[in-house]
C-alpha cells in the first residue's frame, strides 16, 4: 500500500508522469516504469524513502533523523556545494544533475560539502550513449577522500559502481593504501535510461554494497577500512587519447544517512576479492 503522507511538488509531478507511462506500458513497464512508480510517493514530514526499491528504507536508515541530506537537484547547481571538472557540461535539468560528455576526457562532479568517514550514501542514476562507433564511457559513482594529503592516485577511494556503457556488469570495490584493492562485480544489465539504485554502508567494522535495494557484498577485514573521511564523485571516464561516444549520466537524488539506526536487515554477504591496485602514487608503484 502506498505511503499516503503529503508529497512533495517534484515527486507529485513524478507520479503523474508515472502513471501516464504506467498506462502506456502495460504489464510490460518493466523495472523502470517500477522504480519511477516507487520514487513518485514520500514525505518530508516523516522522512520516509519514497519507494520499495531503495536501500535507504529497506534497511530502516532513516530512523533517530538519520538523513542528513538528500539531494534533489531542483534548481539551478550550485557551484559551491559542487565541483565539476572535465570537458563536456555538467548541469541540474528537470531534477536531474546531469553530466554530458564531450567527445574526448572525462568528466566529473563532486560535493564540496565536508567529508564523512562512515555512514551510508544511495544514489538513483541512469544514462544514454549516443552512437556506437567510438569508444563507450566508463559510468562511475565514487567515495573519494577528503583529507589535507589529497585523494592521491585513486588508492583510497570506494566505488559504489562502476561500469561501461552497453556492458552488462558492473564493478564495485575498496581501494586502501599502499596497493589494496578489494573488488567484485556482478551481472545487471543497463538498458537507455534505465533507472537503477546504488548505496554503500561504510561503517567501523565493514563496509556493504547495494543495487536496487539488495547487498551484494560485505567486507570486513580491516585492512579494507581506512577511516577516511569521504565525499561523493560521479564521473563519466574516457579512455586517454580515445575518442569516445557522446553520453550522459543523470541523477535523480542524492541521500547520505548517519549511522544512527541500526539496519532492520542482515547486511551478511559474500566477501569482496583482494588483489592489487598498481596505479598508486606511492613508491614503487607510481612506475607501474
């Protein structure tokens, strides 16, 4: 049964809009027509997730004012609360941070905001490729540390997806210094604008990750938890020197909850791989 608590303006046009596709799609909606169903119900009163298929209430992250925020992207960008890099534009569009690749180099936005070392962060996302002749993007959704030494050379970040673009796998992984790098991957196919949920759970003792409401993976060795403090990174990575296929990635929110609820369901799953990571800045394995 739905949540019938009041609903926001921007979801209250979400759910028009979900209906008229429902009636179009029929029994055939798929998981798109799905989600959008799901995100067109919440409330700001309770602070309820919006939907069945978000990890964020599945999980019962919300409790003892556990959102911290959620970001919405209603409005213009603001520029001080993120930071955008790359060829290409970056830009708020119907509720949607957007990023449009250039033909060449990557191209990202993070938040400015301050970092945090643990809780959880769920994003909703999905992307087009416009041709196929070129080289695809590589979609990514990163933690990257934000410390006074700097992120480095990607060896202390924390990918809540990764994945290229007409590929049906996508990657996740830990990367701790000096060369650690924890990683898995899972089958999942991603359709033109198909909607799909990511989240990571970076607590003291693991660290989980979740697709469209389910973990995936568990990692608790401790020489996998940093305790670096951390802030959101999206990205579309070219391949250098490659010409790339023009593409977008879009998301539609943005949620970073405290610890302060305990998880309503067991975050046990199968452990990460440990392998090593031979781009660090550090030592001997700059050269490599």
């Amino acid at each position: 049964m739905f949540d019938r608590t009041p609903i926001r303006p921007r979801r209250a046009l979400a759910a028009g809009t979900a209906a008229l596709l429902a009636l179009s799609l029929g029994p055939l909606g798929g998981e798109a027509a799905q989600a959008s169903r799901s995100d067109a119900v919440g409330t700001t009163a309770s602070r309820q997730a919006p939907g069945p298929i978000h990890a964020g209430n599945t999980f019962g992250w919300y409790g003892h004012n556990g959102l911290v925020y959620d970001e919405t992207f209603v409005g213009p960008l603001n520029h001080k609360r993120w930071r955008v890099e790359g060829p290409g534009a970056v830009r708020t569009q119907h509720g949607m941070l957007t990023l449009n690749t250039a033909t060449k180099g990557s191209v990202s936005a993070q938040m400015t905001i301050p970092g945090r070392a643990y809780g959880r962060w769920e994003t909703r996302l999905r992307q087009r490729q416009y041709g196929h002749k070129h080289t695809p993007y590589r979609v990514l959704t990163e933690l990257v540390p934000v410390t006074k030494e700097g992120e480095g050379c990607g060896e202390q970040n924390i990918a809540l997806n990764k994945f290229t673009m007409g590929d049906d796998k996508v990657n996740f992984y830990i990367r701790t210094r000096p060369d650690n790098l924890y990683q898995a991957s899972m089958k999942r196919g991603f359709g033109q604008d198909q909607w799909h949920t990511f989240a990571v759970e970076v607590t003291k003792k693991h660290i989980s990750w979740f697709v469209d409401s389910r973990v995936i993976r568990t990692e608790t060795r401790p020489e996998a938890l940093s305790g670096r403090k951390f802030q959101v990174r999206f990205t579309m990575e070219a391949e250098k020197g490659k010409r790339m296929n023009k593409a977008r990635m879009q998301m539609d929110w943005l949620r970073y909850w405290n610890l302060n609820d305990k998880a309503k369901k067991s975050v046990k799953a199968p452990l990460t791989k440990l392998t090593r990571y031979t781009k660090s800045c550090l030592g001997d394995h700059a050269a490599d």
